[in-house]
C-alpha cells in the first residue's frame, strides 16, 4: 500500500502529458514501432484502437517477433491497465507505474476513454522534484503504527492545534509486518517538540526525526533513490 498526499500540488495526468510521443495503432508496422522507440529513447509504446488505449507493446516482445514488416495487430500486448484518468494526481502516476512494472503510462478521459497522450516516469520525476523543491523550510518526522490506528486528519489535527501544517505526507507499509503503517510527515515548522510530544502523548510512536538541514538530506536521498530506479 503507497498513498501520498501533498497540500501544495494540484497537478494531474493532464499536465504531464508528454505531446512529443504519438501511440501506436494496430496497422502500423513493428518497424515503425522500433523507429519510434529509438527517437523518442524509450523502451515502450502505448497503442491505440479508434483512439482507445488497447495496451503496451515493448521493445523486447518486437525483437522477437523478427518480422519487421509484422502488424501491431498480431502481437499480443501487455499491460492494458497501465493507464490512468486525466483528472488523476500525479503520484498515482507513479503507482501505476510501479504496480505493472512499466516506464510509461497512458493518460484516457474520465468520461469517454479515448487516449489523451503518455507519461513516461521521466516527466513524473522532474514533477516530483519541482514539489520537493519549491517546499517551505521545515522539520521530517515518521511515526509507526498499526493500519487500523491510521487517520491522517486526526494528526493533521494535532499537529495544528501546536501552530504548524503538514505539507506533504507519505504513507506506505512496514515490509516486515503489513498490518504496520510508516507515515512520514513534512512540516512547514522547524520546531517540532512540543508536536512530538503531543502525539506521543496520544500513543503515536516517533520512530524518526529530521530538522531542517537533516530533513532536507533526506528528501535528496528519498529522490536520488527514485531517479536511481528509473535509470535516468
């Protein structure tokens, strides 16, 4: 389980959709594909059928169809729920994408589905790294908890009620034990004691503190990580 939340962001599928990379349709040849991916230095390519997104083809399953005046139609293509609605958040983007083990995402309408245009986990990337950028100073904590104690609007709450607000948040599962949740939490306050306390006081377990200088090395290390994933 991933969930992020992030109170300074608004930016959906819609804006980053990248206009440079076309789809493929099902008439078109394996060398046109191979062409493509070779221009636009990817390894994937979404394909359309009347404007709907069908699937994903990848570099690998062309190669061994050693046919390239083969059609698109002929392949069998894979993950046809790498795909998300316009209106979606852009971490959702990221989930997708991690949960099919793919580098590009399809973007569809909410209403009719016809293909709007791809996402590769490059764009996703440098929109990360714009939100962790243009972020207020602040504190990093995490807690630890069990799954059902979770409810970020009531630490949001207690974390209010001593003068700060919670900028962005992260939540995913404790891999030793999935009925355990790590949230981590950035603050636009760099004095946190007292909000330690508070929560501590409410049974919240503080499993980790960053302020500001260490806090800001561990956004860096938590997106190295991530371009270091994506290769790029």
């Amino acid at each position: 389980m991933v969930e992020l939340v992030d109170k300074q962001t608004d930016m959906l599928a819609l804006d980053l959709v990248n206009t440079l990379i076309p789809p493929l349709k099902k008439e078109d040849t394996i060398q046109r594909a191979l062409d493509w991916m070779g221009q636009f230095r990817l390894s994937e390519l979404a394909v359309v059928d009347n404007g709907i997104f069908i699937g994903l083809l990848n570099e690998e399953m062309l190669y061994d169809a050693n046919n390239p005046e083969m059609l698109i139609k002929d392949l069998e293509l894979f993950h046809t729920n790498a795909f998300v609605g316009e209106k979606t958040h852009f971490y959702e983007v990221i989930k997708v994408a991690a949960d099919n083990n793919v580098q590009i995402v399809a973007v569809v309408g909410e209403e009719d589905k016809r293909f709007k245009g791809l996402i590769t986990l490059k764009d996703t990337a440098m929109a990360l790294a714009r939100v962790y950028a243009t972020q207020n100073p602040g504190a990093t904590f995490v807690l630890q908890m069990d799954y059902f104690d979770y409810s970020l609007s009531e630490i949001s709450r207690l974390i209010e009620e001593n003068g700060a607000k919670v900028l962005s948040s992260f939540v995913e599962t404790n891999p030793q034990n999935q009925q355990e949740l790590r949230l981590t939490i950035k603050l636009n306050s760099q004095e946190i004691s007292h909000i330690i306390a508070t929560l501590e006081r409410f049974g919240y377990t503080i499993i980790a503190k960053f302020e500001e200088g260490q806090s800001d090395e561990w956004t860096k290390d938590r997106l190295d990580m991530f371009f270091k994933i994506l290769d790029i």
